[in-house]
C-alpha cells in the first residue's frame, strides 16, 4: 500500500514524537483495512485523573483494581453467557473495587466515573493519524467492547464523524473480545479476509486474542507494558500512532 513523500515526511514527524519504532510487517496480503479497539483513539487517563480528585491518595489504586475488574467481567460474562452492555460491567466493576479497597461510593461520583467513559478525550496523535490511513485509501472501523451509546458520547461532535465507515460494537454479537464472534464482526462488515484486516489493540490481551483469530495485529501499546504470555505475538508493536504508520508503510 503505497504511501506518497508528503505521508512519509509526515509519519518521520510523528514518530520523532513518539521515539518508538515499529516492527516491519514484511511479507503478506495486502492490508486492505485497519479495525481499531476503542483505547487506541480515546484516551482514558482523565478517567484515573477523577478517580485520583475524588479518592484522594487511593485513586491509583481504585483504578487498578476497576480496570482489572471490568475486563475480568466481560470474559466472565462471556463465558456464562450473561451479557451485559459495557457501562453496565464499568459500574458493576466500580461498585466491587469501591467495596473490595473499602471505600464509600457515593451515587454523585459513581455516576461522575461512570459518566465519564461517554466523554473521552482523543488521543494527541489521532486525527493526523488517521487522516493519513483514509488518504491512502485504508477503511476504518472501531471494534470494541464500547456500547453503542460510548460510541456516540466520545465520538458525535467531534472531528471523528464520519472517520469509520463502521463502528463494531460487542453487543450485536452479546459476546466481548476475545472471543472469536467479537473478532468476526470485521471480517463480515468490511466483506474482506481475516488476513487483510489488520486489527490495532490497546490492551496486550487483546493483541493476543486478535492475532489468535487470525488478524494480521499491531499493538498500540501506549502504557509500554510487557507482552502477554499467551502464546501470540503482534506482528508489529508502538508506543503510538506514528508507530502504526510506519508498520503500514513498510
């Protein structure tokens, strides 16, 4: 997939930002598409900021537990097969890591955290970023475990309307990532191979069960964590954007 000099220059700019280079992704089909997780774009660390304001001293620790807590539900969820939209397993997480670190939850700021998952900032790097893959003819869609209701907060009024062409949420298929029936709403939406799809995570976790499907994967790995033992490594990996534009150029 050809990128012009202009979209190159511009991609040297961004990772001169970002001081990560991408892994070269090297023979294989033509990446025809690019399925993005919903924490690659919308950035949550204003979340743990109000975490910290309200519980001062133990917002770190109440984040790390919340965060913990959601993903563990939605696979529990999954597993027995009793769904719940992604707010309602946010608020249920919420609820237990208050009760777990024994910290009182009032109505006022459980709705303020809650809240503010439908009103993410984007990432700085975002909007460049993706401007550049629709130049150079990619299709785009979200595929997360956002509600359809989060893709509507973070998204409507912002410069990202109409930026996907799709926007894949878990709850058409009452199943949350990484099970296969998440991963297979790209393939049937774009009407493209699993192999010319390639799937951008924010969570290690994630990067495995997309690469396990059989995405051609890159890890968006803005919190520089280490890869998850699982068995599946991401055929590229960066800190951001530029990383990603790099990998798609090579």
């Amino acid at each position: 997939m050809p990128f012009s000099r202009r979209q190159l220059l511009a991609i040297t700019s961004l990772a001169a930002v970002t001081g990560i280079a991408a892994s070269s992704r090297g023979a294989g089909a033509p990446i025809k598409a690019v399925a993005f997780d919903g924490f690659p774009i919308f950035d949550p660390r204003p979340i743990f900021a109000l975490a910290e304001n309200l519980f001062p001293g133990r917002g770190a620790e109440l984040s790390n537990v919340w965060r913990r807590t959601q993903f563990e539900y939605t696979w529990l969820r999954t597993m027995t097969g009793h769904y719940r939209d992604f707010p309602g397993v946010i608020d249920d997480a919420l609820v237990f890591a208050c009760k777990s670190l024994d910290l009182e939850l009032t109505g006022v700021k459980r709705s303020a955290l809650v809240d503010s998952y439908l009103k993410m900032p984007l990432w700085p790097d975002v909007l460049p970023a993706l401007s550049m893959l629709k130049e150079s003819g990619l299709r785009l869609a979200l595929l997360s475990n956002f509600s359809p209701a989060m893709f509507d907060g973070n998204i409507g009024g912002t410069e990202l309307e109409g930026t996907f062409e799709f926007q894949l949420s878990t709850d058409a298929v009452r199943a949350y990532k990484p099970d296969p029936r998440a991963y297979q709403m790209g393939v049937d939406a774009f009407g493209l191979k699993r192999e010319e799809i390639l799937f951008a995570a924010f969570a290690g976790w994630d990067a495995a069960g997309a690469k396990l499907f059989g995405y051609p994967t890159f890890w968006v790995n803005r919190q520089t964590l280490p890869r998850e033992q699982l068995d599946a490594v991401p055929d590229g990996e960066g800190q951001g954007m530029a990383d990603l534009l790099r990998f798609l150029a090579n």
